[in-house]
C-alpha cells in the first residue's frame, strides 16, 4: 500500500515498545482483503463528485468483513493494525451518511465509531480525524435539539480541545441558540470548519428560523411581507421568496396586500412579556444587509 493511510499504520516489529502480545493473529490473505477493499472505499470517498451507490456498496461490503472477524476489528481488540482499519472504515462510513442523506444511519456509525475513540484510544494513536468527527456529532445533536445529550457529548471533551476549530464553532453555534442570537447561526452558515457540516447545518439554520417566527407571532399581529423575509432570512430572490410563500402558508399565515395576517391570541400582560422578543427581532432586522450577502 502506497497511501497516507497505509504508511500510519503502527509498526508491529519484535523491537517495538508498543506492540501489544495476541493469542492468534488474523491471517494475512485475510488481512490483505480488508485493506484492498478498504482502499477502494477510500478513492472513493476521496472524489469530488462521490459515487454514493458505489461508496455504499463498498462499506457494506466492508462491514460485513469486519463482522465476521468482529474479534479482531472489535475495539477491545489487542491488534493495533485492526483497530486501526476499523476506525478509519467507520470514519469514512459517518461521512457516508452525511452523503446519504441518512441521519438515522450516522447515529448508528457515529455511535460504533465512538467505542473506537473512548474504548481503543489507549491501545492506538489518536486519529487525525477526531476531533471533526466528534464536532459533527455535536452538530447532530444540536440541529435534532437534543440539548441534554449535546451537553453530555461536550463533557467527554478534555478543555484542551474545546478551543480545537472543529468543536468551539459547535459550542458557538449553541451559545447563539441559547441567547437567541439567530442572526448569528446565519452569519457563521456559510463558515463552517468542515463541509461535512454542511448538511446539519441546514437542519440548525432551519431550527433558528422556526425560533424567529415564533417570536414574529408572539409579538405581532400581522407583517409585512418584506420584514417577514428579513426577519426570517431568506434571499430576495425569486426561488426564496416562493419558498417564503410556501412556509408562511404552512404555519398558517394569510396574505394580503403585501402583509402577513395571522391569528395571534397575545393578550395585553404577555405582549408586555414579550419585550425581550421584539428587542431580538430589532436586532434581526440589524444584521438583514450582512447576512443578504452570505446566505
């Protein structure tokens, strides 16, 4: 093997101090099978433009073989050099599902590829994918709102790493969520660490906008059409503004003469309450120009 991937892979020589004894050793051919395959699966991966069927074939095909020799490619495995295949197989297979599509299939991988992280980390070297892999998974689980889980997540992560790029722009993302900076998630969108976060990041981006027009309907009565998309950040352009029509009409609102009308039950006490709401949206409306230019 001639790639990067091949030439990290610890050496197993009688003089290294970091071999580790086995009881059985899996057979080379077999071996050999692995990491041709593996290969294969990682050109593809590798391309600009992925063949996800062809990628898909491939790391299903490769599971398989993993699982049939489970005892080696386990992360409790005594073999560096299976630990370390299995790892990089899993790695590839999270990015897989952000391609896919396929959420319910990266929790599933991102879930074994952690055993190889936490349950392996003292028997291999770190992975230099790590901390981007555990950044998206964070992403994950803040784009589905699962905050008790997020935090959890941020816990496990040594405070020399929170100011790695690839978790302190998740931890950022967050904050904004907390403090209802939704502009904000907007201005870092087309910022991310990483293009694998792209895809969560639609899901966040969505998020914060379904928080901006909760608070446009706690706080109005109507709106017009213009401050709408402002304040719920789509372009002004005519594909957006038709998808503006599209989610205004699924929340319910009416249109009328350029002004959005919807049943709003905000009696004189709550719209009192709700200051903070309108002081969020002033601020919305603030950074409209700047995100116009990103989004």
């Amino acid at each position: 093997m001639t790639s990067a991937v091949a030439h990290a892979i610890p050496s197993h020589g009688k003089s290294s101090s970091r071999s580790f004894n086995t009881k059985t050793k899996l057979p080379e051919s077999i071996l050999k099978l692995i990491k041709d395959k593996y290969e294969q699966f990682n050109q593809e991966m590798s391309k600009v433009n992925v063949d996800v069927r062809r990628a898909t074939q491939l790391f299903n095909e490769l599971k398989i073989m993993l699982v049939q020799r489970s005892d080696f490619f386990d992360p409790s495995s005594d073999s560096q050099e299976c630990i370390f295949f299995g790892r990089s197989i899993h790695e590839l297979g999270v990015k897989l599902a952000i391609y896919e599509g396929n959420k319910s299939a990266f929790q599933s991988r991102m879930h074994r590829l952690k055993l190889y992280y936490y349950d392996a980390r003292s028997r291999v070297m770190e992975s230099s994918m790590m901390w981007e892999m555990l950044g998206l998974n964070l992403l994950y689980l803040l784009s589905e709102n699962r905050l008790a889980e997020f935090h959890r997540e941020v816990e496990k992560i040594p405070n020399a790493q929170l100011n790695n790029i690839y978790i302190k722009a998740v931890i950022e993302y967050e904050q904004y969520l907390m403090e209802g900076n939704y502009h904000k998630i907007y201005l870092v969108g087309g910022n991310i660490p990483s293009p694998a976060y792209r895809f969560f990041m639609k899901s966040l981006l969505d998020t914060a906008r379904e928080a901006s027009a909760s608070c446009i309907e706690a706080s109005f009565n109507n709106i017009s059409v213009e401050d709408a998309r402002r304040m719920m950040f789509f372009k002004n352009e005519p594909q957006s503004l038709a998808d503006l029509q599209t989610y205004t009409a699924r929340r319910g609102w009416t249109l009328n003469l350029g002004v959005y009308t919807f049943h709003n039950e905000t009696d004189a006490t709550s719209r009192h309450s709700a200051v903070p709401v309108l002081q969020l949206l002033t601020n919305i409306v603030g950074y409209a120009r700047e995100m116009e230019q990103i989004i």
